[in-house]
C-alpha cells in the first residue's frame, strides 16, 4: 500500500503551464504547493478566492509618475509619525 493518494485535478492547461513556471522558478513542485495548500485548508476549514486587484488605467498612470519622482528623489521622509504630520499641517495651510 502506498503512503500516498493521487488526487486527479482538472484546470486549464494555460493555469497548469503558468503554475509549473512559477514553481520551477521558485525550485518547488506543483504536488508541494497543492499539499501546503490542502494542510491549511484542512486546518482553518475555510477557502478564500482572491483575485489580484488590477489598477485602472488613471491609477496606472498616477503610479508611473510617482515612480518616476520616487526615482528623481523628489520625496519627502520622516524620522517620525509627528514629524510627517507635522509635515502635512503645513502642507494644508
């Protein structure tokens, strides 16, 4: 008798090939990330769905150009929570 059970999964060949080249990249098996998934859904008996949140395409553009300044330097940083909000009072005079 084997010490494991085969589990058949039907998905779509696309989900399959995009898996395995993540795994592969992270140097996993796909039967290691089932498994760790199956342990915790067993152990907090619950699923959760999540689909990536996906910017639109202003937010997109607001990110790029905050990117943009970021990589220029143009920021401000603070040693402290009074300090930035000290900052922002200021900023809204």
């Amino acid at each position: 008798m084997s010490k494991y059970a085969v589990i058949n999964l039907k998905t779509d060949p696309e989900l399959k090939k995009l898996a395995a080249k993540t795994a592969n990249k992270l140097g996993i098996s796909i039967s290691a990330i089932l498994n760790n998934e199956l342990r915790r859904f067993a152990l907090e008996q619950s699923v959760i769905f999540e689909t990536p949140e996906i910017p639109n395409a202003r937010t997109r553009g607001l990110m790029k150009a905050s990117e943009a300044e970021i990589n220029k330097g143009n920021y401000h940083k603070f040693k402290d929570n009074k300090e930035a909000l000290d900052f922002l009072t200021d900023e809204l005079k």
